[in-house]
C-alpha cells in the first residue's frame, strides 16, 4: 500500500471527525472515486454540536446558514499546486431527519453523474505527485486559482454544502491522480495520525 501523505488540519475552531478510515476502509462504503481512504468533518460549536434538530430537521429540509460552521474558513492542508478550483455550485437545503432517506436513495443516481457531480465546489492541490481534494465548499467562497502555488495553512475557500451533502462540511481525499474515476486512493494522516469517528479536533 502507498505511505501515508501527512497533512495539516485544514482549519481552525472545533469539528467532528466522521466516516474516518480509521474505523473502516472504504471511509465512505465504496471504493469508487478513489474515496476509500477519505475523511470528512463537519464543523461545530465549542459545545461539540451541531444545529439544533427540531420539528423542521426531522420532517423537512434546512438552510444551509441554521448550521455553526456554514463559511467557516478552509485552509490548504499540504504546500503545493492548485490543479483545479471550482466554486460556482450552489449550497443546497440540509437534509437530516426523514428527508435525509429519501436522498440517500438518489444516491446511486447522483454518483452516475460523476466525481466532480458529488464534489460540488472543491479545489485539488497536486503535492509531490499526490492530489489532495477538498470538497462541499460553499459557493462563491474559493479564493485559489489552476496553477497558484499554495502553502499549508493559505486561506483556500470556506465550508459549505454543495455536491453530495447532506449539511455543510469538509469531505477530503487524496489521490494518484485527478481523474478519480480511476485513479487509485492515498492513505492520509493529519500530524502523523487519523483521527476515529466521533472524536472532537479543536485547533
């Protein structure tokens, strides 16, 4: 198996560590898309939680803004290259309670669509030939461009709810390649490790 790449925490405040391949590999159920060693975090209050869930998240949707962390601050993980930036895909309703089965049943559908389709707005970062994603980002918010140089902790774009989310957060993966249709997945770790779901990450 390819050696980790090691990356820094792409934020600051409080988030919530979930769908880790700490607990299981494919992260996400599915080797497609070169995901089977992605991670995701969902930003927090300094309580550890999220929006509230009432009578609205249970029966229906929720606007992307009810959530602690819609726009927070993302910042490159690793120095590097930005191969691609895209950040024109809208934030799209939450979707928690009842809601929530309906779209997972739509997700075979969505992922017919292709890679970029569940990314929504995201930027790649190509390090030492290993390409790092970072996906969901809220619309309008990236401010890197195809071939800017970038350093770890550069403010790249802010957390949003666009491609295939359910609330806002942060999905990152890395890859072989850039097409991730068939590029085969890289281990990551963050400060020489990988965090297991549930776990709080406060910086």
């Amino acid at each position: 198996m390819t050696d980790p790449l090691d990356l820094a925490y792409p934020f600051t405040g409080w988030w919530l560590v979930q769908n880790s391949p700490a607990n299981r590999v494919p992260s996400h159920g599915t080797p497609a898309f070169a995901s089977s060693q992605a991670i995701d975090f969902v930003p927090v209050s300094a309580s550890g939680r999220t929006a509230r869930i009432g009578l609205r998240a249970l029966v229906g949707t929720e606007p992307p803004e009810r959530f602690p962390g819609f726009g927070r601050e993302l910042l490159a993980p690793v120095d590097g290259v930005v191969l691609a930036a895209h950040g024109s895909e809208i934030d799209h309703a939450s979707f928690r309670g009842l809601r929530s089965l309906g779209y997972a049943a739509t997700q075979r559908r969505r992922a017919s669509a292709g890679w970029r389709a569940l990314a929504g707005n995201h930027v790649l970062i190509e390090t030492r030939g290993t390409v790092v994603a970072l996906c969901h980002l809220q619309q309008d918010s990236v401010r890197v461009r195809a071939g800017q140089r970038v350093r770890a902790g550069d403010p790249i774009a802010r957390c949003g709810n666009s491609g295939n989310s359910t609330e806002p957060h942060v999905h990152i993966q890395a890859s072989e390649g850039a097409d991730f249709g068939s590029a085969a997945a890289v281990p990551i770790t963050f400060g020489g490790s990988l965090p297991v779901n549930g776990r709080l990450v406060h910086l």
